[in-house]
C-alpha cells in the first residue's frame, strides 16, 4: 500500500492550508474566548467544496474521498480544533447519514444545500442519561398516521442550535430491544423543534455545542431514513467514518502542537544554546514525531479501507483511539516545551492543550473504541 499523497491530494493541502492561514487564523483566539460560531467561514468553506467532500458531483458535492477528506480536516484542525471539529461533524454525521442511508428524493432534497454551505447539519444520536448507551435512548418518534411525533432531547449535540437540519435517532421501540430506533432529518423550521443549553466548554469554543429539544414535532413519514428500527444500525455505521474524521481531526490538533513546539526549541535559547540540543527537549520532539507517524499511518489505512467498501470497523476505532491519545500527549509535552510562556494564551499550544482532550471523549470514549477493538478481534 502506497499512502503518499497524489498530486491532487497535495493541491487540495496546499489550498487548505492557504484558506486556514487567511480566514482562520487571524481570529482563532477571538473566537476561542468569545465562543462564536463563525458561521460565514462556513459559508466560505462550502464554496470550495469542503463541506461536501465526500458528496457525489451529481448532489452538488466534490466527489472526492476518505485521503482528501483526511487531508482537509488535518489541516484546518493545525491551525483550529474547534473549526476542525464543526467541518466534520458536518461532513461526516449529518451529510454522511443522508448520503449513505436517504433515498433517492432525500438526497436530492438535502444534500445539494449541505455539500455547498447553505445549510448546516447536525446529528443527534446522545441524550442526557444516554451516552455510551445509546441503546437505551430516551427521545421518542410515535407514528400518527403518516406523520411521526417526535419528542423527548438530545445533548452534546454540534450545531445543535445554528444547524438548519439534523438528523435525530430517535426511539420507535421498546427500550433495549433489537432495531428500536429511526432515524429521520428534521428541519430547523420545525414547529416544537428548539435549543437548549450551550455547553461552556473547556476546548473547542468556536464549535457550537448544544441541547436539542423535540416537543411534539410532526415529522412527515418521507422525512424517515431508511427502514423502521435501522437507526442505531446506521448510527454505528456512519460512527466508522465519523471516527476516521475524528482520528484525522486529533492528528491535525497533534501536528499543529508539535510543529509549534519544534520551532520554538529551535528558537528559545538558555545556557546559550536552542533547547533542542538538550536530551530532554530532543527525546519529546522525537516521541512526538514518531508517534504522529504511527497515527497518520492508522488514520491512511482506515481511508483506504472506507474507500474500497471494505469493513474498517476495527482499523477506525483503532485509528480513532490511538490518534486521540497521543494528540493529548503530543500537546502537554508541547506546553512543557513551552514552559510557562506555554501555559498562556500568547502562545498556541495551550489551546491544542485544550482542544485535544474533546477527541478522547467525541464518538466514543477511548474506553468505547477498546470494546470496539476487542468484539471485533475476538469475532
């Protein structure tokens, strides 16, 4: 397997990377302290194709797959977590789930408005005492005739307030049962469909974090994804891509902190000399480097089973977990690098410091990935 970068991949990096430098980097900590959506980067993304990148040509999208989708999360999450973050929420939950699970009409209806940044999805599968166990979820669709009655909350939820439409897993079954959930995309217009409360959160300030909350939404029956009883099924299908943009989004945070930290060793001086020549700022550097070699080599194996159709259930999760730790790693080894100047907000790596932690938790635990690891080894 050959995992360098084509001609095109390299194109669309360098094209990243000129977009980050110019509309993001000037505010990423405006937005940080502020806790602002930037909405209009957004709109800004979608005109070059980043908020459809997996989208077939046909729906309006860029037709491209899981390396160059990798790519441009890598890059954007180097300069900016929380912007990372809400492009692949975007991508790969809400738009993925139409793509992968609507019909024919869904996908013309929605997809078109979400690949070129008109719209803003989220997903809503967690719930307040429903995290892990997602299973046992609390939210509820009814049917009515040819209408569903959506109601109940979900929480933790990436645009769950700014976002125009959402996708929303919700209970059609007796709790813990086999296919007891559906999947259906609501609209932001929805009458009974509100926001609830922001998170304040410790990292990723600019990402929009919030409750969704259904009061007796009407949800016409065409607006169901797929079969009655196959939205947890396709919720933990669309998790195997959501964790390889997660694990690519926990790189860029990585690369992003390393790089910072490696040119300030060569740049701080004490007893007269950069502290990269000392053993002690050189082994760090070097762990850093080696382990973000191994994660991006995880990360290159998942996107090219998901681009073949192969299973990559286990290779994501792996990806997923290992990428995660080690940008947490990566990151307070970047701030001790830095020293106290590290601790503050002058310097970048205290944000990447805080940034990292959320890709542990996001789309399953580290512990949940290890479930995922071991069911699937001792299949």
């Amino acid at each position: 397997m050959n995992f360098q970068p084509d001609e095109l991949t390299q194109h669309i990096a360098q094209s990243t990377r000129d977009f980050a430098q110019q509309h993001i980097k000037p505010f990423v900590m405006e937005w940080d302290e502020t806790q602002v959506f930037p909405l209009p980067v957004f709109k800004a993304m979608g005109k070059l194709g980043m908020m459809g990148v997996l989208v077939p040509e046909k729906y309006g999208g860029a037709g491209l797959g899981y390396f160059e989708y990798k790519t441009i999360i890598v890059e954007i999450a180097k300069v900016c977590g929380a912007i990372g973050l809400s492009l692949a929420a975007h991508n790969s939950l809400c738009t993925a789930h139409i793509l992968a699970f609507g019909n024919e009409e869904q996908k013309q209806n929605y997809l078109p408005n979400l690949a070129n940044g008109t719209w803003i999805g989220a997903w809503g599968l967690t719930e307040p005492n429903t995290g892990s166990d997602a299973g046992n979820m609390q939210c509820t669709a009814t049917l009515q005739g040819n209408n569903w009655i959506l109601n109940g909350t979900k929480c933790w939820i990436t645009h769950g307030k700014s976002g125009d439409i959402a996708v929303v897993i919700a209970r059609t079954g007796a709790p813990r049962t086999k296919n007891n959930s559906t999947a259906f995309v609501v609209s932001r217009k929805t009458l009974g469909f509100m926001a609830g409360k922001k998170e304040n959160k410790l990292g990723m300030r600019a990402s929009e974090t919030t409750e969704m909350i259904f009061d007796n939404c009407i949800i016409p029956d065409t607006q169901r994804l797929g079969a009655v009883g196959d939205g947890f099924k396709q919720a933990m299908k669309v998790l195997d891509g959501g964790r390889i943009s997660i694990a690519s989004l926990a790189l860029g945070i990585a690369k992003g902190a390393y790089e910072a930290a490696l040119q300030y060793a060569k740049e701080r001086e004490q007893f007269n000399q950069p502290i990269a020549n000392f053993q002690g700022i050189s082994f760090k550097l070097a762990d850093m480097a080696t382990e973000i070699m191994a994660a991006e080599l995880l990360i290159d194996k998942a996107c090219d089973l998901k681009n073949k159709h192969l299973p990559v259930t286990q290779v994501a999760a792996m990806a997923k977990y290992y990428a995660s730790e080690i940008s947490v790693k990566t990151a307070n080894d970047a701030v001790q690098i830095f020293g106290g100047y590290g601790y503050t907000k002058d310097f970048p790596v205290e944000k990447f410091y805080r940034d990292a932690k959320l890709c542990t938790i996001g789309e399953g635990t580290s512990e949940i990935q290890k479930i995922v690891i071991a069911r699937e080894s001792l299949q």
